[in-house]
C-alpha cells in the first residue's frame, strides 16, 4: 500500500468508492448528450464543413489559392501544422513523462490528454499532406521500392525525418493509448446495471480485447506501460526537435539558430498544457468530473505553464542576444525586423501572450481560478500560434535581394482550413468524450486510498 | 474424487492480498486472482514469475536499429548515392549525423509497436475475444480468487471466510 503525505490535498475529492468511480466514468458513455454538447458539436462539425470544402478547393486549383508567394513559400499551412504538433506534446509529457516521475496527478487526465495528442497530431499531418498539392501522391515520402529509376527518399533531409517522427509519434502513441483503454472498455462491457443499447455493448466486448484482469495479464500491463513510458519520454523530445531543424538546419537568417530544438520543444510543452487546460476546464463540467479533475490538477498544470512559459521567454530573449553578439548584421537585421518591422503586431502579441500574461500565474489566487486559468490558456493558445507565424513569415518575408521583399495575407482559404481543423479537432474530442471512459479508471482507482479526500479524512 | 473451483469475492484490495498469503502459507494452491485494478505486490505474493516485456522491447529496438540501418545504407550508399548539400554519401559512418533522426525513430518504432504485439498475444487479447473473467464484479471494484480443489473444500472454505471473504462460490467442473 502506497503512503503520502497528509498535507498533500486530495486528487479525488467526495467520498468516491470504487463502484462509485466505475459509475461516474461510465455515466457521459451511458448516458444521453446535454444541450451544451449538441450546440459545440454542431458548430465544430459545421466548421469541420467548411474546412473540407475549402481543402477540395485547393487540391482542385492548387496551392494558388492560397495567400503564398515566391518569397513567403511557406505561412499558414506550416505555422499550423506546428501548433498542433506542439498541442499533441502535452498529452505524451502527460502519460509518459509523469509517469516515469510517478505523478499521480496524471491519473485523472491522462486519457484526455492523450486523446488530444492523437486528435492534434491527425491535424498536424493534414498540412504537409495538403500542401504537397497532389495528396494522392503522398506514398512518394516512403522508402518504397520504385520505378523511377530506383529514385528514393533523401535520408539527408530535415522534412524526411519528420515523415519518420511524425508518424512514429501518431502510431505509438495510438498505441499507449489503447493498451490503457483495454481495461477500462472491460469495465463498460461488464456493467450489469448498463442503459447500454445491446449493439453497445457489443462494441465494447470487441474493444475490450477479452480482458478479464488476471493478476500476471495487471503485471504485463505495468510492466508494458512504463517501457512505452520510457520509448515514448525520447519519442516525444526527439519529434519537436525534428520539426525545429526543419528550419534550424537552413541558412535563413532567424532560423538558422542552435536553439531552435530545446526551444520548440518547450514551447510545445507549453501549448499542449494550454490546450489540455481549455479542453479539461470544459469537459469536466459538461461531462461532471468535477470530482477527478479538480483545482489541484488545474493548478499543478498551471505551475508547468509558468515554469515552461519562462523558459520561452528566455529563448526569445537568448535569440535576440545571440543575434547581437554574433555580429553578423543579416541576423540582426532579420530579428531588428521581427521586433519592429511591419510585422511588429505579431511580435508583440507573441510576447505579451507567451512570456508576459503567464506570469500572472505566480499569484495563488489565478493559479487556483478556473475562470482566470480558462482565459490565460486561451491566451497561451493564440501567443503560441503566433510564435510560428512569427518565426516562418518575419523570417521569409525579407528576402536575400530587396526586390523580393514582400508582405504575407491569408486567403479566405488559408483560414478557412485552419478554422476547418480546428473544427475537426473539437469534432473528434466532442465525440471521444461520449463514446470513450475519459478518465483511466482502472489506474484512478489504484490512488483512491491514498489520494481520495474520504481516506486522507480518516487519517 | 471430482475438482471443485471455488471463487471468493473481496471487496477491498489489502484484505485479499493478506488473504492470499494467508492461503499460500496453508499450502493451497491459488489458480487465478482477477482485479479491477493493478494491486502493488500480489504478483510476488502470488509467486508469479518477473514478465520479460522489457526484454523483448530491447530485443526488439536492436531489431530496428538494425533494419534502419540497412535501409539507409542500401538506399544511401549502396543503391544510388547522392551529393546532397556537400554531405558525403560514400561511406556510411561519415554521413551517419544526418541519419541519427531516422535510426533513432526506427529504434522506437519497431520497440513499441512489437512489444505491444507481443504483450496482446501473450495475455490472448485479440478483437473480439469473449471474455474471460468468471464474474463482471471484477472490473468494477470486486476482486475474485479462484482456488482449485481436488477433495475436501471445506477447510478452503473456511480460511477464504476467515480471511474476509465476502462471498464463496463453488463450482462442479
């Protein structure tokens, strides 16, 4: 039996027992959906809409009908692509990391936060796929043998290694995610006094796998969990770097930068807590989790956001003394630029939402608010968007020869796809939380007595 | 003399577990213990043997690292190489930097996804399997030992009851 502190305040509040945990989960799955539910969903999937039409709008055209030009090649499409792979790393820091740390904070979120990875990643990979302009051509980034005279993929180039981290992270973590799901479906399957429909049901026995919670199948279990743990800690460090020297490892001034890795990999961190504070702060009510998912979650998360939002800020504020120091006056010009050229907007909003708003959070009273948490991580959401649209457009817009030098706007089909996927992020979280148990119950109930506020009370 | 299979249901985790070593030390052999929940230490109570998972998920990285290796030494080497960027293309170790990112994915890749594999076959976990366990309390919050008895079970019995059973069972097989 594990043992901890008292003082520690409880992570399940309310007198929970075990039944009791099985049947909070298992309510949003049996349950019929509110009106909160039906109007969000609505308005995702009407996005999501939107977002197909305008993709089979540019597959049709081509990419012409977006906002880009022979100096800024590359905006919206991969600013996007690394704010939602930024998004996913939160969900891996989550299972994987904190459980390697033994955090037992995680319990409660984590199938969230790994479903949000899963989602934000599916969202990732829609950019580069889109922009390569003939999707259906997509296997071409595959060491396949072939018939173009033996043409293969350049193992050399950044943007191949992302086709392998890329896809490694999305399947692993697929994986992780369904290995802690088996149990949890066992549990919907074995619910004797279920609403469920028997069709239901019988998705959920072929889900389950035949789980049946054998004492050696609970050791394999642990055992698997803390070696993917393991593979996917290097995993999800390895993939944002990889996405970083996609601009590290060129000779544009403002990307061209060592710190780019440790840097991305950071920011990532703390978008994806953004984004998992956003949705968590949503779904525990609309869902009624109250209970699991309480001001401690939110506050140990917030404390991540102030630790990870400092250490950006000092990246950017790094980045512009090396820019200094080095001497080379391209790169002071190209950051002199970002700060204060016409894309001064950017810049600011970047820093007032990354670096300066995060630090309200060394206060109690924000850090342990859900209304004040809610609105800074939609501020953390948009400063993080807007540090990839300033690192991709500043940079590009001010060519090598001034003749080139131009500006960058979206079409109404850049942002329509945007929007669209964002759409299609909500749409697929909106349907997890009614179909899948959102919270790792099997894992949940190992913390209850240590955790639960009726066990810290007896104490 | 026929076999009996009784089934004693615990409610509480600490209970069973001192049940089972209770058990244990009478000499009476336990077949299965089926939980809601992984339980800190029933395995070694139970004597099952250490899993080798993490073996294998070894095993299986040398695998890919490996293979990823071959792959890129056939494609980049062997088949077609190419000056790209100044990079040299004509012996492996001198352009294995550029390669690091691929070798280690491959590593992680072939890792994670193979063990996982192996672990859903060595527990018969398949789509669509039926399941296993004797009572569906026992993904809820109900924990089932299962005990196999040749002969008379009545003294089983009464170490299950004086253990904090809740519930016994019996069973003709």
């Amino acid at each position: 039996m594990q043992k901890e502190a008292e003082i520690r305040d409880p992570l399940i509040l309310g007198n929970k027992t075990y039944h009791d945990i099985t049947v909070d989960v298992a309510r949003p799955v049996e349950g019929k959906a509110n009106k909160y539910w039906w109007i969000l969903f609505s308005l995702s999937l009407l996005l999501f809409i939107w977002g197909v039409l305008c993709i089979a709008y540019t597959i049709g055209t081509g990419i012409g009908a977006w906002g880009l030009n022979k100096t800024v090649n590359w905006a919206w499409d991969i600013t996007n692509f690394v704010w939602w792979i930024g998004i996913g790393h939160a969900g891996t820091l989550i299972s994987a990391v904190l459980l390697l740390f033994r955090q037992k904070w995680r319990m409660a979120i984590n199938r969230s936060a790994e479903a949000m990875t899963i989602f934000g990643v599916v969202q990732a990979g829609l950019f580069p796929l889109i922009h390569m302009g003939r999707p259906w051509l997509a296997y071409w980034v595959l060491p396949i043998p072939n018939q173009f005279g033996s043409l293969w993929v350049n193992f050399n180039s950044p943007l191949l290694w992302d086709v392998f981290a890329i896809s490694t992270y999305l399947s692993v973590s697929v994986v992780f995610w369904y290995i802690g799901l088996i149990p949890d479906f066992a549990m919907l399957r074995d619910r004797m006094s279920s609403t469920l429909s028997p069709m239901k049901k019988k998705l959920y026995a072929f889900l389950a796998f035949g789980w049946s919670g054998r004492a050696k199948h609970w050791q394999r279990f642990e055992e698997v969990s803390l070696v993917l743990a393991g593979l996917a800690t290097p995993l999800v460090f390895s993939v944002h770097s990889i996405v970083s020297m996609d601009f590290a490892t060129s000779v544009i001034p403002g990307w061209h930068t060592t710190i780019f890795p440790p840097y991305f990999v950071l920011g990532a961190l703390f978008s994806g807590f953004a984004m998992v504070e956003t949705l968590l702060i949503i779904m525990r009510k609309v869902v009624s989790l109250e209970a699991y998912i309480t001001i401690k979650h939110v506050e140990y998360m917030n404390v991540i956001i102030l630790l990870t939002g400092s250490l950006v800020g000092t990246a950017y504020i790094t980045e512009l003394f090396m820019a200094w120091y080095s001497g080379v006056e391209f790169e002071q010009y190209a950051f002199l630029n970002r700060a204060t050229g016409p894309y001064w907007w950017a810049y600011a909003i970047m820093m007032t939402c990354n670096v300066l708003t995060p630090q309200l959070y060394w206060f109690r009273s924000i850090r342990t608010s859900f209304v004040a948490t809610f609105i800074l991580s939609i501020f953390v959401n948009i400063g993080m968007w807007f540090e990839r649209f300033v690192i991709i457009v500043t940079s590009l817009h001010r060519d090598f020869l001034p003749t080139s030098w131009t500006m960058f706007s979206p079409t109404f089909i850049d942002i329509g796809i945007y929007l669209g996927t964002i759409g299609f992020f909500f749409t697929l979280f909106l349907m997890y939380a009614r179909t899948f148990p959102v919270i790792a119950q099997a894992e949940l109930k190992t913390i209850l007595k240590s955790s639960g506020s009726e066990f810290k009370n007896k104490k | 003399m026929s076999t009996k299979t009784l089934h004693g249901i615990f409610d509480d985790e600490e209970i069973l577990l001192s049940s089972v070593k209770e058990i244990r030390a009478n000499k009476i052999e336990i077949k299965e213990v089926y939980s809601p929940f992984p339980i800190h230490g029933l395995d070694k109570a139970l004597g099952i043997k250490e899993t080798r998972m993490a073996i294998t998920a070894f095993i299986y990285g040398c695998v890919g690292l490996s293979l990823g290796a071959l792959m890129i030494y056939n494609i980049m080497i062997i088949d077609w190489p190419q000056n790209i960027g100044g990079k040299p293309n004509f012996t492996f170790y001198h352009n294995l930097p550029a390669f690091v990112p691929v070798l280690f994915e491959c590593t992680v890749m072939f890792a994670a996804h193979l063990m996982s594999i192996t672990y859903l076959i060595r527990c018969g976990l398949f789509p669509g399997s039926s399941e296993k366990n004797p009572d569906p309390r026992t993904t809820d919050d109900k924990f089932l030992m299962e005990i196999e008895v040749d002969g008379d079970i009545s003294k089983v019995k009464e170490i299950l009851a004086k253990t904090g059973a809740l519930e016994i069972n019996e069973k003709d097989d």
